[in-house]
C-alpha cells in the first residue's frame, strides 16, 4: 500500500513540474516587456523600467529566473500583485478557502441529483429510465453559467423577496452563508450530476448482474436489503472516483458562478486579475488549481485502491 | 450496459444521429448564409431600445436598440466559426499525435504522452482563460487557445485503440507483404480508430460551443462590435431588469448549439456501439 502511494506520488512529480513550466512560461509568452505590465503603464522612464527589471530578476537568464521563481512557490511565496503590491499568498488563500466551499457543495448537491437519479433510471427502468437519460442529455447541453444566469433572472426578478445573492461570510454568519451559496452551487453542481448519474446507473446495472446479488435474490433477502447492503455500497465506490475527477470541471466553472453571483472567492479573483492584467496572480491561480487537481486525482486512485482490492498499480 | 436486444439500439442511434445531422444542418445554415437571413444588419441602431419581442423585431432589441434576431444570427456564425475551426486543428493535432504515438510507440509514446499529460493536468477553462488573457482575446488566439486545450483529449482517444489495432492480423498481413509503415498506420490502423474519433469529436464540439460562449460571457470573447451568443447574454444579463427576455434568445441559442452535438455523440455511439468512455 505504501508502496503504491509513493509510486502514484513519484509519478505526479514529473507532471507537477512541466505544470509549473508552462505557468512561468505564461507569464513570459505576453507580448511586450514584461517590466512594461509590472510597472502598469507603458510611459514609464528607462530608470524605473530597470530598477523593476532589477528587482524581477528580469536581466537573469531564464533558467535562473524559473529556478529562483520556483524555490519561492515551493515556500509559499507566489510573488506579488501587480495591482495591489500585496503577496499573492496572503490574498489568495482566503478567496481559495471561499472556492473550496462553494465547490464542496456543488460536488455534494451533484451527488445528491445524480446518486438518486442514476439509482431511479437503474432501478426502475422503463420510463424512468427515459426520462432521466433524457434530462440528462438536455443539462448537459446547458452550461452552468447559462443556468446562473437563468437562476439570477427568475429569483432575482420574480421572487426578489428571497435575498439569496448577497454573500455573507461564514465568520459572520454560517447558517445564512451556506444558505448564500446553495444557489451557486446548484447551477455549479447541475452539470456534473449528469456524469455521476451516469456512471451510477452503469454501476449498479453491473453490479445487479454480478454472482453475489443473484445469490442474495436467490436466497429471498428484501429487495430493499439487496439494494442497500449490495448494490449501493458496491456500486458507489466508482462513483465517488468520478466525482473526484470532476473537481477540475467545478474549479473551472467556479470562475463563472462566483463571477455571476459576485462571490469573493478565487474564479472572481482570477477574472478581476484579468480585467486588470494581473499576471503574477494569473500565473499564481492557475498553478495552484492545477496542483490541487493533481493532488486530487493522486488521492482518489490511492482511495480507490484501498477500497477495490483488484485495483493495483504495480 | 442496456439490456435492450441489438437491432433495437442500433435504430434509436440511427433516430438520434439523424435528429443530430438535422440539428446541425441548421447550425451550418448560419454559418453559412447568417448575414444573408438576418432581417436587419446586426450593427444597425434605432430608437427601441430595450424591446422586448414585436412584430418587427422577433427577439426584441438591444440596449442601443440593435436588432436581437439579427445579432443572434450574425453572433452564431462568429460563435460557430471559431469551434468549427479550433476542433479541426484539435482533431489533426490530435489524429497526428495519438496516431504517432500509439503506432510507434515505446519512447516516442512516453515522450508525447508525457507533455500531453502536462496540458491535461490544467482545467480546461482555468487554462483557456489565462492563454487568452495573456496573449489577448482575438479570433486567431481563441482558436488556437482552444485547439491546444483540446489536443490531449483527442490524442488519448485515438491513441488507445491503435494500440491494439496495431497488433491484428490485417495489420501483420499487410506489414509482411511489403507495405510501408507510413501507408499501415494511414490504411489500415486508422481506418479501425474512427469511431471513437467521431465520438469524442462531437463530444468536444460541445464542450467548445461551452468554452468559447462562456469566454465571451466573461468579456475574453472576439472584440466587439462583432457580436457573439456570450457577449450577448453577459450584455443581456446587465439589462435583465429593463428587459427579462432578451436573456431567452442567446441562452437558446447555446443550449441548442450544444445540445446538437451531444445528441449525434450520444447517437454515434450507440450506432457505432462505442464503449461509453
């Protein structure tokens, strides 16, 4: 087990280090000087210009300067923002702690649709079955900021009464906090119940044809113990995997939603920073979602593993 | 995973490619004959500003009184154009690299797996924005932007099953007769890939229409005054209170645009009864 951990870890490192070639390559591919956009404004003097190109490591070659960027991120240290002048360590962490409620949630709500609709479509069958590949098909084909927008303009026009778009933050008040977010995460989690439904109709279709139900059918257990101590328990462990993998999927959407909904957590901080040109925090964001997609991924192969006996990555 | 018997799967694919095809016939038209069929020019202002739907102007009008319809039309063909393209330099890039890889494998593979990995390691969209944002939103970066967010995908997918084709009779029998290497992959290994390839292709058309709307929805889209599907639902979402339902036409419009192409994916491949994923 131990070993297959450190395996699966060993192999994240090669890409967890071209990750961060192409975010530093980013912020050097812009057109222009790069000390031009540091400084904010191309009329700028040629002393300034240097004295920033100094302080950037910008007269270095461009090893030296990965090499010097890279030990900072590998201690916390992500540079600062051009706008602010503030590290963007400092900023950004609670703007990531904000994203990974809202994306918390949308992932449990995106549980919660698909888990109890792909079970219904595999369960009943027939014109359940139908409708929600049917429904599935269509919320598909409807991008969560498509459904945001809707779901501003039906709440916000016709029911105004219910106060739902201002956030409020957890430390001030909890209850109305996670009641701020529902919405958000709804239109966030919509899209990927779509996979997970999939995946758990697929699941237990298996799983019911697999030996040991048959024998629990044959043996005259309920239908209800069937399915609660063998299809469900069995048929779950892929779909928590998928809704793992779908993390990269709710991070990108994040961007939109909190966008839509102004809600201060780190998609809106990416998109000011491109309003605003803000390229160390660009670079900085990116990187970060990225590990934690990585990481992610590392963690449900490591828990599937431990569930799944079969699984080996000898 | 369904238990309906074969011939009664293969006809609902054939049902639904068809709905698809149709769909997409429509799509094409706009590409096509877009300016053609708008009934006003897409730029041209008039007083009625903020109209909802009337006799003259089907979808209302805009906040500078521009007709919604016409910009609608006008905006599809921009919105379309770009994911047309960008899909076919994905899909070559895509069809070049897996096959390469797949085909020749051992540290040619491991190699060009290995920097596709890196490019699939970043969220699709989180990456699309900051390439956009950081060589600037025009037509030509946009496509490229997501033509290179959308390779990797589209080299796994062919790259998997070359993997085994190569290694099938028709494959050894050809090799033995004298057929170079160049014409087995083109003739005889890629001909065997191509169902998953239209599959996933489609599949990538939509989440595109997903890509290059939502962009444009958060001002990285084609400059204006050119108008497109999510520039004009940001713009119609600021007016939302003036005027509901100018948000209706563009929010179809990308719902429908996507909806085609997950409808021919899902049809594909029970026709061509693909393993799903």
């Amino acid at each position: 087990m131990i070993r297959m951990v450190l395996v699966r870890l060993a192999l994240t490192i090669p890409i967890l280090l071209g990750v961060s070639i192409v975010a530093f390559g980013l912020m050097r591919m812009l057109p222009g000087d790069f000390a031009e956009a540091a400084a904010g404004t191309t009329s700028v003097s040629a002393e300034v210009l240097a004295t920033t190109r100094a302080q950037l490591g910008l007269d270095r070659p461009l090893w030296e300067q990965y090499g010097i960027w890279l030990k900072g991120v590998l201690t916390g240290d992500l540079g600062r923002s051009f706008a602010t002048k503030r590290p963007v360590t400092t900023e950004l962490l609670p703007r990531l702690a904000v994203t990974a409620e809202l994306t918390l949630m949308a992932g449990l709500i995106a549980m919660i649709i698909g888990v109890a609709t792909g079970l219904a479509s595999a369960r009943l069958r027939g014109r359940t079955d139908w409708l929600v590949r049917g429904w599935n098909s269509l919320l598909l084909a409807v991008p969560n900021f498509v459904v945001a927008t809707l779901i501003v303009l039906v709440f916000g026009l016709y029911f105004p009464m219910i106060g739902i778009f201002n956030y409020v933050p957890f430390a001030k008040d909890p209850i109305g906090n996670i009641a701020s977010l529902l919405l958000p995460a709804l239109s966030l989690g919509l899209t990927v119940s779509v996979t997970i439904s999939e995946n758990t109709r697929a699941a237990v279709l298996e799983v019911s044809s697999q030996d040991y139900v048959m024998v629990a059918r044959a043996k005259g257990l309920l239908a209800r113990t069937i399915l609660g101590n063998y299809l469900v328990r069995n048929a779950l462990t892929p779909v928590i995997t998928v809704t793992g993998l779908q993390l990269a999927a709710l991070l990108g959407g994040s961007i939109l939603i909190e966008t839509i909904f102004t809600i201060p957590g780190m998609g809106q901080y990416l998109f000011d920073s491109v309003t605003r040109r803000d390229y160390p925090v660009i670079q900085a964001i990116v990187l970060v979602s990225s590990t934690i997609v990585l990481l992610t991924n590392v963690l449900v192969d490591i828990a599937y593993a431990r569930v799944d006996a079969r699984v080996s990555y000898e | 995973m369904s238990d309906a018997p074969a011939p009664k799967k293969h006809h609902r694919g054939q049902t639904m490619v068809f709905i698809g095809l149709a769909m997409l016939a429509v799509l094409l038209l706009i590409v096509v004959f877009g300016p053609s069929i708008a009934p006003y020019s897409p730029s041209k202002t008039s007083p009625n500003s903020l109209d909802g739907p009337t006799a003259m102007h089907w979808l209302g009008t805009d906040s500078i009184g521009r007709d919604l319809l016409s910009r609608l039309i006008v905006g599809g063909r921009g919105t379309l154009f770009i994911t047309f393209v960008a899909v076919a330099l994905a899909l070559a890039a895509g069809l070049v690299l897996g096959l390469t890889s797949g085909y020749m494998g051992g540290k040619v593979d491991l190699i060009v797996m290995r920097i596709l990995d890196v490019i699939f390691a970043f969220p699709v969209f989180l990456l699309a924005i900051a390439v956009v944002a950081a060589l600037g939103p025009t037509v030509r970066n946009l496509i490229l932007t997501i033509a290179i967010v959308y390779t990797p995908a589209m080299a796994r997918v062919v790259r998997g099953p070359v993997l085994s084709v190569k290694r099938w009779d028709h494959v050894e029998a050809a090799r033995s007769v004298g057929v170079g290497e160049f014409a087995i992959a083109i003739r005889h290994v890629l001909p065997m890939v191509i169902s998953p390839i239209l599959v996933q292709t489609s599949l990538i058309l939509a989440n595109t229409i997903f890509t290059v709307t939502a962009l444009s929805f958060l001002g990285l889209g084609p400059p204006p005054p050119d108008p497109n599907w999510g520039s004009m639902l940001a713009e119609a979402r600021q007016f939302m209170e003036l005027a509901p339902l100018t948000v209706i036409g563009p929010a179809v419009a990308i719902i429908f645009a996507s909806l085609t192409f997950i409808v021919l994916a899902n049809g594909l491949r029970e026709l061509l009864d693909v393993g799903s994923r």
